[in-house]
C-alpha cells in the first residue's frame, strides 16, 4: 500500500507521518519501521446511540484507533468535540505513539473521540453518551490491550462512568482501563495538573539553558482549560508574566501580567452548574484588554503556549508569530509549513510530543498504582514526573544541538529510536536475510 492511500495528502494523519523520514533519518531507522508507523494498526468507527432527555434518539459518530504497540498496551484520550474525525483521530493516536515514546514509558499508542458538542448536552445524556460509547467499544480496549484517558471535553467523572460500564459488562472491577479517573475510583494523585506541570518542567530546563531570569519573561497562553491552566500557574509562582490568555470565546492582555489564580477562580466559577464543561469566557469578568485568539497568537511575547487544538499555527499566521519560544501543551498546534518558517526564524518550538507529555506519564503511574492496588503520595508522583520530563527535554535538547535540526524533530528522532530498538528486537529484513 503507498502513503497515498494510507493517507490522502493535506490530512492531518498525513502531516503527522509526514514527519517520519526526516527523523527517522537522524535516529538511523530501519526503513520498515518507518513504514510500519505510516499504518494505524487497527481502526474502529462506530455509532452510538443515545435516548435524549426529551424522548427522542439521537446517533453520534465515535472512533477508536490503536496506531501502533511494539512498546506496550496502546494508551490515548477519547475527545468530545464537534470537529472530530477519523483522520483527526489518527493523528492523535500517531502521535501518542510517539509521546510514550519519548518519554519512555512502555505503551503505544492511540486515541478516541466522538463527534459531539457535550456543551449541548445534559449530565444524564452525557453518562448514556459515555457508556454507549464503551460498550462499542468494550472488545477493542483493556488494561492490557488499550487504554484510554480523557482529553479534550472529557474529564475525571467521564473517565469513571467509562470505568464502571467497562467493569460491569467484564463482571470484574477493572480500574486499569482507563486513566484520569476521580481519586476515589483509583484516579492517581497528581494527574489533574500533570500535562501543564510536565510543560512548566519543560520550560524550567529551558530556564537554566538560556540564563532566564523569570521576572523578565511574558508569557501567553491560548486556551485556558486543564494543561493551559496549570502550566501558567506554575510560572506565575515562579515570577513568570502571564500577559494573555484566551479561550474559545476570546482572549484578555495585561501587559503588567494577571494573577493567575483569580483568573482560574473565575474561569472555574463561572462554569455553569447543569454542566461539567467550561462555558464561561474569561473576557466577561476580568478588567483587560480583550483581545481575539489570532491577535494573542501573534503577540510580542517571550512564550506562547497554545494550549487548544490543532493547526493554530499556520502559513497564514506563522510569520506574525513573534513570540521566541512555543511550548506545544496542545496537540498538533503548528502546521508543517509554519513550522519549517518558524524555524528559518530561530524560534524554538518545544514539541508537542514532548512539551505535554507530563499527562500521559502520571496516566502510567495511575495504571501502574491500580495494577499493584497500591496508591502513591502525591510527592512521589511528581518527584517520579520531575526526573522524567526533566531527563527527557535534556535528552531531546542535546541531539538537537548535536544535529543541528529543530526541537521537533530532534524528539521525534529520540522516540523513534526507541521504537525502532522495539521493532528491530524482532527481526527486521536485515536480520532475516542475514540469517539465511
Ligand atoms: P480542556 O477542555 O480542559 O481545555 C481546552 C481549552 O481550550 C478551553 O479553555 C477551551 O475554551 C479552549 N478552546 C477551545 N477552542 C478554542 C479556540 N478555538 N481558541 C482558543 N481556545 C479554545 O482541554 P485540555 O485537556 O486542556 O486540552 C487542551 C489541549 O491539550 C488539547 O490539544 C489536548 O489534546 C492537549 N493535551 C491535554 C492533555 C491533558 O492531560 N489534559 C494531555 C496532553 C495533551
């Protein structure tokens, strides 16, 4: 099968793959491992059914891809958002295939999603949304098999419902399932704020390499839910000036920087009680300058943290783009194109697959505590999540200077070494023909 029909060119999974052979080329891959990553190794579209509140019965569209599990169970989010797809899908199970590589714990990857506005939606339709979607799903996934954590519009309670409707049709209380639980059902301490907290470790290292004094470095954030939130309010701590921050409504600016925690007290207060989802806008309450989503991307910042979704970065935006550092808490935010004009420029872009890695680690611990039924201090999973990140950034960093290449695809080269030490433990067509 060519690239052409795994992927059709200008998806996202094509711009995702896209990246293998550059890396692939630094980390010295087998040509077949390269081409094992192009294919997700299995794929499951299914519709779910749900009685609505009013009576009526409404279908939505869900998608489970394992992209690839050489390194272990595969391990990736379900998302709730309108705009989800099967290729969006993809992409994201790609590249957490090569986040759990990075940071070197043993899973694969994979993603979830359903094509949905859960804003739209009530708590009861919600929970018969959630379980609907596991018992399609129920045969594709496992503790040892699959196992998904929440991402986008998804959260600790969600994760629970999918933990008990998993349990229940495997008559067998399965906590190791599904990570991001609520602490009560087996949830980890320290995974609420670990994607922002693994970022924060991320711009500490970068702090030491550039002689940073943090009191002197603005800060923006676009999206300001889970990995945007904690990673600013850790910064703030540390002196860090937090200038703007936004969310889908829009954005605010404080050129002297905001006090982070009155702004997520706000944000958090101003949720709306029938529902579990953000639906305030910062911009209501707080007195700023308010600012759109494309103005804040294009700021005249130390740090920008685009912390939403996908493609916010793009040819038509990237050379406005003035910030010097991007550190990637969301997934995909930068396009390919923008990327190659980003780098022409000097800014460094610590990459996705690395910068919110931090998520995905303490999911790991999470399964690893249900597994051993024996629960950690919250002291010891960041202590553990500190070495991690840490290690890692230092490790990616050094072969991009010893390489001379860009942040990103000096982590994708340090993931697909790792994966490719995996494949290669099986024999690859050199072994084969060799031994003949
Ligand atoms: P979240 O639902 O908690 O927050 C998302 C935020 O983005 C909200 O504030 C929302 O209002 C805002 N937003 C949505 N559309 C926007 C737009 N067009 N412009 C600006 N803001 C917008 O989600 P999250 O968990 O923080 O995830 C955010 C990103 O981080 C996603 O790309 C996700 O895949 C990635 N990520 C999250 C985790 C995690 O553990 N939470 C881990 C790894 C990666």
């Amino acid at each position: 099968m060519t690239d052409t029909q795994t992927a059709p060119t200008g998806t996202l999974f094509a711009d995702a793959i896209g990246r293998l052979d550059k890396a692939g080329k630094i980390a010295g891959l087998d040509p077949e491992v390269v081409e094992l990553l192009r294919h997700p190794k299995a794929v499951i579209h299914i519709s779910i059914p749900v009685r609505m509140d009013d009576g009526s019965l409404k279908v939505f569209e869900g998608y489970r891809v394992r992209h690839n599990s050489h390194r272990g169970p595969t391990k990736g989010g379900i998302r709730y958002h309108p705009g989800v797809s099967l290729d969006e899908v993809k992409a994201l199970a790609f590249w957490m295939t090569c986040k759990c590589a990075v940071v070197g714990i043993p899973f694969g990857g994979g993603k979830g999603g359903v094509t949905v506005d859960p804003r739209e939606l009530s708590h009861m339709e919600l929970e018969r949304l959630s379980r609907g979607f596991i018992q399609q799903v129920a045969d594709f996934i496992g503790p040892d098999v699959d196992i998904p954590a929440p991402d986008v519009y998804t959260n600790a309670r969600i994760m629970g419902w999918m933990m008990d409707e998993f349990s229940k049709i495997k008559r067998q209380h399965s906590p190791a399932v599904i990570t991001g639980k609520p602490i009560p059902l087996g949830g980890s301490l320290g995974r609420d704020d670990a994607t922002g907290r693994g970022a924060y470790y991320c711009i500490k290292e970068l702090e030491k390499q550039r002689g940073w004094d943090p009191t002197q470095i603005t800060v923006a954030v676009q999206g300001f839910g889970n990995g945007g939130q904690n990673a600013v309010k850790l910064l703030h701590t540390d002196g860090y000036k937090v200038v703007a921050v936004s969310d889908s409504k829009g954005g605010i600016y404080k050129a002297d920087g905001f006090d982070v925690p009155s702004l997520i007290q706000f944000k958090n207060q101003s949720r709306k009680l029938k529902a579990v989802y953000c639906d305030g806008s910062v911009c209501e309450a707080i007195q700023a300058e308010s600012i759109s989503n494309e103005q804040l991307l294009e700021l005249d910042v130390d740090v920008l943290i685009p912390a939403a979704l996908e493609n916010q970065i793009t040819t038509d935006n990237a050379a406005n783009i003035k910030a010097k550092v991007i550190v990637e808490v969301a997934n995909g935010p930068t396009t390919p194109d923008a990327d190659t004009s980003l780098a022409q420029r000097g800014t460094l872009v610590i990459p996705d697959i690395l910068a919110n890695a931090g998520g995905v680690t303490v999911s790991y611990f999470e399964w690893v505590q249900n597994r051993q039924g024996f629960y950690w201090p919250v002291e010891e999973v960041r202590e553990r999540l500190d070495k991690i990140m840490r290690d890692e950034f230092n490790a990616v960093y050094d072969l991009m200077e010893q390489h001379k290449t860009d942040m990103r695809t000096a982590a994708y080269a340090h993931a697909l070494k790792r994966i490719g030490d995996a494949v290669e433990a099986g024999g690859t067509q050199r072994y084969f023909t060799e031994a003949n």
